[in-house]
C-alpha cells in the first residue's frame, strides 16, 4: 500500500506522460440503445473513446458492447477495462482521462456550456470512480483558449473537486487515494473540512477501517508507478482510430458460424465485425495501431480457450 507520511517535498516531480492524440472523427455506432445518441449532446457534452487497450467495455442502461475509438458516451454511461486494459477518453473541452486496468468508471452527468461562439467554453460534470485507476489532466490547447471546468470525482470514500489539473487517483475496497501532479484538487469526505492538494506530489489516502492520516508526499517510485498505471502499453493490444492493423480471428463458412464468433468475442470485449470473403465469412478486429498489437489480441483471443479462436493471424489493412 501507498504511504501517506510527509517526505521531503524536494522529491516530487511532475508528470512527464504525454496525451495520446486526438480521434480523427466519430465511428457509427451500432443498433439498438447505442444507435440512439442524441445530436445536441453529441455535438456538446459527449466524451469520446479515443483509445482502447483490449479488452474493455461501455456500458448503458445495463446493456453491454466492446469498447472501441469514435463510440460517444453521454450521462449514465460507464466504461469498464479488464485485467492488463486501459482506456482514453476525450472530453468535450478536449480534457483527458485515462483509466487503468480493472476499472469502473461512471459519468453521472457532463454539461457543456459556451457563452460567446468564439470564447471559451465552461465544462462542469459529476464523475464516479467505481473501482480502479484514474486519472485526469487538462490539454495544452484547451488551456490556451482558456476553457474552464469544475468537476467532481466521487470515490467509495470521498469527492475529489477539480478545477483544471492534472491528477491521479484509485479506490478499492481497501483505501481511496489521490495524487496531484500539477494544480490544484480539494478532497472532501463528509462533514469534514476539505484537503487541499495544491503542490506536485502531494498524495492522501484513506485505509479502510484504519484512522485518516494527514496529506503527505509521494516518493519518485510512487509517482512513476501512478502514472504508469493509467498509460497505454505499446505492442499489447491498442487500438486507435485510423489504426491500420487488424485481427483475423478465422474464416468461416458460413454465416452463421462467423455471428456465433462475432458474439462470443464481442461478449468477451473485443469489438469483432463479419465481412464475406472469398465465398466465406471472416471475423475480424479492426483498428489496431501496430502489428505486435494485432499479434497481441491474437494471443490474448488463443489463450481463451472458451471463444474457440485455434488459427486466426494478422494482417495490414489496406486502404
């Protein structure tokens, strides 16, 4: 577990990820409850999927499909990630969050306002961290066109306030914490006055069943173990919108055998598609970046003796 107490205030750094680029465009979704995205909100208050490391999920109304670049999520929504996933989501005021593995996260509700057509815009939203790992951080441009946002993280435990930061933050059912890289967040937990965590490093955490313990400092190792926690792993599954790479989980006679397919991996996270090839039916997943991540999801897909993928192999997309 994470230590909480004060260490020399010289040791903390500030975060050196850096953002993944943003969606080229929005993909069509699919039938049904996702096929009924509403334009106002689209074109407003919707936050995008813009990079998925395989498997995950998005969630509405109880009803479940693969994660994949372009697909919108609005208020009630959920995105979930598997052992060893990630995910990137874009917000409207070009903001980001990037998820670990093993994460729930929920939007609540998002509103976009714009007062004058060429000025800023003013995000506000109410966001929950389930379980898992979080974090968020302001975009350079969006900064430099001087968008504001005031946004709330609730957690098993506590709320965190955000008023334009780049942060780090985790709940299970063993403690909450949260980490500033750069900015400002104030963690409130019930009637108790807020923790501000206003300097890069500073880190709070609450164990459960055990007292709270004041703000501390997180070590180098701990801050590069936080923000490692949410970034995309190279080569191991990502898929990125206009990635050129793709997937063949195997070449079917029939129609019917590649929809059983489809389903099953789609069940399982992986956004699969069927396209007739050749007089046969081929399952494919589309949109990887690279092949050592196309050969990934193969592995991962063989591994999983239960979807029945025996052959399949990689191939480059062509245009």
């Amino acid at each position: 577990m994470y230590s909480t107490h004060a260490l020399r205030t010289n040791t903390a750094t500030r975060s050196v990820a850096t953002h993944a680029r943003h969606a080229l465009g929005i993909l069509l979704l699919g039938a049904g409850l996702w096929a009924s995205q509403g334009v106002a909100r689209a074109a407003t208050a919707s936050t995008v999927v813009e990079a998925v490391q395989l498997p995950a999920w998005v969630e509405r109304n109880g009803q479940r499909r693969p994660a994949e670049p372009g697909v919108l999520l609005r208020d009630n929504d959920k995105a979930i990630t598997a052992g060893h996933s990630r995910m990137l989501l874009r917000m409207a005021d070009r903001s980001v969050i990037k998820l670990g593995e093993q994460t729930e996260f929920h939007i609540e509700a998002v509103t976009l306002r714009q007062p004058q057509a060429a000025g800023p815009s003013e995000l506000s939203a109410t966001l929950r961290l389930v379980t898992g790992v979080f974090r968020y951080a302001t975009d350079y441009a969006s900064k430099a066109l001087g968008n504001k946002r005031e946004l709330n993280l609730k957690m098993a435990t506590a709320t965190v306030g955000i008023r334009g930061t780049d942060f780090w933050s985790m709940t299970d059912a063993a403690h909450d914490a949260v980490c500033m890289f750069e900015g400002k967040v104030e963690v409130v937990r019930d009637a108790k006055p807020g923790i501000m965590l206003d300097k890069p490093g500073a880190f709070w955490a609450v164990f459960t069943g055990e007292p709270e313990k004041p703000a501390g400092q997180a070590t180098p190792d701990q801050l590069a173990k936080f923000i490692n926690q949410a970034e995309m792993q190279p080569g191991q599954g990502i898929l990125l919108q206009g990635g050129r790479w793709r997937t063949v989980a195997g070449l079917m006679p029939s129609g019917v055998q590649a929809n059983a397919l489809r389903a099953s991996l789609q069940t399982a996270g992986y956004p699969a598609d069927v396209v007739a090839k050749d007089g046969k039916f081929e399952v494919r997943i589309n949109q990887l970046a690279t092949r050592e991540d196309a050969e990934a999801v193969l592995k991962q897909l063989q591994a999983n003796t239960a979807l029945g993928v025996t052959d399949g192999r990689v191939a480059l997309a062509t245009r």
